[in-house]
C-alpha cells in the first residue's frame, strides 16, 4: 500500500508540533535526555537512505516490514514489563495478594490476548477500508489476528485439553468472521447482511456460553458468559459502525471495547481458575495490579500504532480529526497509567510520571516523522532521545519503588520497548508511505 506518497510528507512534517499541542509533550530542548556515543549507527531494518552519524542512539529499530507482525510484537513485551513492575510496586506498597501465581497468570495473560483481540479486528478493519479487503495489507491484518487466535486457544488447550482447545477455535474463528461480515456490510450499507452478521454473533454468544460453562464443570454458567460476551459484541460493533462512518472518535469506541473485555478476563480467568485448582486468586490485589498494568501498557503500544495509521492514511494528515481523536485517546491512556502511579505513590509522583511518559511519546512522534519524510538525521535523534529517557524512567522506578525496581533493569527492558514499536513505525511508514 502506497498511500498519498505525494502531498502526504509535508502534512505528516508537522506532526511533532500538532502531537505537542494535543498532548502538551515536549521533545528536543535541553532536558538531559540525549545521549550519546563515539560510533556511527544507523538501522539496517529500514529502507532509507543511510548517512554517517556523529552518535549512536544505542537502540536499533526491529522491523520486518509487515505493520501487524512488529505490532504484536511491540504489544507482547508489555506484559512482561507489566510483571516486572507490578512485582516491584507491590513489594513496596505492601499490596495483599500475589503478583506471580498462577491464577494471576492466567489472568494476566487472558487480559492481554482478549485486549489484543479488540485492538487487532479493529485495526484490521480500518485497514480492510483504507487499502480494500482483498489487498495484501488486510491479509497482513487477517494473519496477525490469526495469531492472536492460535494464542488464545493454545492457552484453552494447556488448561482443559486438546479437544476443548478444537472446540474454541472453532467457535472464536466463526465470531471473527462474522464481524468481518459485519463490518464489510456497514461500509457497503447492506443492512440486511448486518442484521444477518449480528444474529450469528447472537449465536455465538450463546454457543461460547455453553462452550465455557462445559470446561469450567459449572464455575462459569453459560448465561453469565453469554451476557458478557453479549457487551464484547455490542461494543466491538460499536467501534465498526464509527471506523465504518469515518467517524474521528473511532479510537475512543475502540478503546471502550477493549477496556470491556478486561473485565470479561477477570471472569473467565476466576472460574477456570477454581475449575482446574490453581494455585492463587486472580483478583487479589496484587494480580489486579498486574492485570491493570498489562491492560494499559498494551494499550498504549496498539494505540501509538492506531495515532501512527491516521496519521500517515487520514486526509489531512496530523491536522485531520481522526489523527487528532487519536492522539487525545493515546493521551487518556497516558492519564490512566499516571493514574495508577498516584495511587501506589501519590499525586506528585502521578504527576511526575504523566510528564515523563508524555515526554517519551513525542520522541516516538518526532520519529514517526522522521520516517515519513525520510529524514535520517532527525530520525537518529529521535532515537537518542529516546535511549535518553531509558535512564531517566529507570531512576524514577526505583525512586517510588524504593529500590525494588534497579534503575538498570528498568532501563534494559524499556529499551526492547523503544527497539520493538520504532520498529512497527517503520513497517507502517514503509507500507502507508512509501
């Protein structure tokens, strides 16, 4: 997909500026977050012009080229990111319960495979409107999603066997391609096949219903499930019907259905829990700070990526609606992790947070502008910058931690975080603007 190659450099070069005023973040200046080094560098993943560098950034993009793909790979290193936080900022806040069992696990897992379920069909389905649903950008779409599938029936298999596992995914494929249905009906205006996409997600509510209370000997009734499932259906159409209208709020309905089926991950994780005796509760506090954790890391890596698509598809560039809803969902899910801080550390740390992670994502923005313009030198910056607040995020962690997050380790994981979603904003220039 090349889309708008021409005309769409100059809109997407103001990026960092509207990004700024959207999000009040601040990149570039002299904060203390550059780095530098004595060697040359530049990343062998992309297809830009290379130039001789005067710093290493210290991090080097990983592209495959295929958007979803890096995508989900960005998305996967968050849980951990999530455990290794949560096991810290429990510690130090004495918060009851466990962050490791078993039963948090599974929770914490299932929150972040139903979460990308949500963000995965809707990006897919922007992208079925944008390049067409027979292009090799939707089939791209369609394998990732795919994958997504395979994860959540192998975690079925591990708990309630190989024929249980068959049964999912057989039930989950079906769900899949009847929104695919739905959504192909809302784009074309074909009400009818609407309707007739809608009342086979009905059924499937019903038959996951059954399906759930079977495994879990009772612990999950099939009503209960069927009614959850049932808010999974009218949320994720939701956000279709937006994307399908060209609404500019769609990331907002997007982010409300995945924000639903955390909730159902809670449930689900719960009975099957206590249908297989793990070791554990899922909702102690300590395995919902995991949950949360994973829940709004995630999040933000499938949201920068949604911000990133408008950006580089929207008429308009960064100055559309769309890029600009966006950005203003990216930065409620900024708001909600500062949130949590301030509840294990209070509001002055809440706050400090809230501008350091701000600060970060314009990094991300300058270089998603870097890409789109081909601008290797300002894309070399951007990734100083963000190998500089590595350090700075590191220090801050083991500040409200007192000591039981090392600055170090902090900093080494943010870097697989930095290397992973500069890497999907590469496969989204290369693919969206050429």
């Amino acid at each position: 997909m090349r889309l708008r190659s021409k005309g769409t450099g100059y809109a997407v070069a103001v990026m960092a500026t509207g990004l700024t005023l959207t999000l009040g973040a601040c990149s570039g200046g002299d904060d203390g977050m550059n780095s530098s080094a004595s060697s040359p560098s530049s990343s062998s993943t992309m297809d830009h012009n290379s130039m001789d560098m005067a710093t290493d950034p210290g991090v080097d993009p990983v592209s495959t080229g295929d958007p979803f793909a890096d995508a989900r790979t960005a998305a996967a290193h968050m849980p951990e990111t999530a455990l290794t936080l949560a096991t810290g900022l429990a510690k130090a806040t004495d918060t009851a319960g466990e962050v490791d069992s078993d039963a948090a696990t599974l929770r914490a897992n299932l929150t972040a495979m139903l979460q990308e379920h949500v963000y995965l069909t809707g990006i897919g389905v922007a992208t079925a409107y944008t390049a067409g649903p027979d292009s090799a950008e939707f089939a791209a779409a369609k394998t990732a999603l795919d994958g997504n599938t395979q994860d959540l029936t192998d975690a079925i298999g591990t708990l309630a066997g190989d024929d249980a596992a068959q049964q999912f995914d057989q039930v989950w494929t079906d769900h899949v391609g009847y929104f695919v249905d739905y959504a192909v009906a809302k784009k074309s205006g074909d009400q009818a096949a609407a309707d007739a996409a809608q009342a086979n997600l009905t059924q499937y509510t019903q038959d996951a219903g059954a399906f759930f209370e079977q495994i879990s000997n009772g612990e999950l009734p099939a009503a209960a499930v069927t009614e959850a499932l049932g808010m999974h259906v009218s949320t994720m159409s939701a956000a279709i019907d937006a994307l399908a209208a060209g609404d500019p709020t769609a990331s907002d309905t997007l982010r409300a259905a995945a924000e639903h089926v955390g909730m159902d991950a809670g449930t689900i994780a719960t009975g099957l829990a206590k249908a297989t005796d793990l070791a554990g509760d899922p909702m102690d506090d300590a395995s919902t700070l995991r949950s949360n954790l994973t829940a709004l890391l995630q999040e933000h890596v499938y949201l920068a990526a949604f911000a990133v698509f408008n950006a580089y598809t929207a008429d308009g560039g960064v100055e559309s609606p769309a890029f600009t809803a966006a950005a203003a969902t990216l930065d409620a899910n900024s708001v909600a992790l500062s949130d949590a801080v301030t509840s294990l550390a209070g509001a002055d740390n809440g706050a400090a947070f809230l501008e350091l992670w701000r600060q970060h994502i314009g990094f991300f923005v300058d270089y998603a502008v870097a890409d789109a313009t081909m601008d290797e030198d300002a894309r070399q910056q951007a990734l100083l910058d963000l190998d500089g607040y590595r350090p700075q995020a590191g220090a801050f962690f083991e500040k409200v931690s007192g000591g039981e997050l090392p600055a170090d380790e902090i900093a080494a994981g943010l870097g697989m975080h930095v290397s992973t979603l500069a890497g999907a904003i590469d496969s989204l220039a290369k693919a969206l603007v050429g």
